[in-house]
C-alpha cells in the first residue's frame, strides 16, 4: 500500500473513531474504524492499533493550564500533533483538537 493511501486511510479512520460529524461528542468507536478498514481493503486490527496509539499520544500531550484557556491548550495540542504527525489531514488533526478539548473541559 503507498504511503499516501495509508495516510489517508489513517485520517479517515481517526474521524471514524472519533465519530467526527457523525456526533455531537467525540466517542471511541473501535466498530466504525474496523468497519472502514474492511471497507477498504485494510487491516482493520493494525489500522485500530494505529488510531488509538494517536489518540493516547494526544491526550498524554502535557500543557500548561495555569498560562492555557481550553482553546490555547487544544490549539497547542493540535499543533504538538501536526508536528509529530505531518500524515494526517487537517481533518484528523481537528478532530484530535475537538477530542482532546472535549475531554479536558
């Protein structure tokens, strides 16, 4: 599989998890992702693997919320996520930023 493909199954399978326009909350939908995984041709437990090795990276980034407001410490976030992971779309990467601001507000 090409490395933009992989990509891009990647980023897909981060809004699948996280339910991205689907829901009004973020929600971790392992079913969604190995649903569109075997839609597509690939290996839904390693494409799961991936997502949710993201997700945790993204909720252990630390900041510093005696000098953040939610949107400083999502923007951050999204920001540490963009640079350890130029791969994913902006997509994804918004919804890591919506995950992560949901779950520390």
């Amino acid at each position: 599989m090409a490395d933009d493909t992989h990509d891009s199954i990647l980023s897909a399978a981060i809004l699948e998890y996280l339910n991205k326009g689907r829901s009004p909350f973020p929600r971790s939908d392992a079913d969604a992702v190995v649903a569109f995984a075997n839609q597509v041709g690939a290996d839904p437990d390693a494409v799961l693997a991936q997502v949710r090795a993201i997700t945790d990276e993204c909720m252990a980034i630390r900041i510093d919320w005696t000098t953040r407001t939610l949107v400083e410490g999502g923007d951050e976030a999204r920001g540490v996520m963009a640079a350890r992971h130029p791969e994913l779309s902006d997509e994804a990467l918004d919804a890591l930023r919506w995950m992560f601001t949901y779950n520390w507000r």
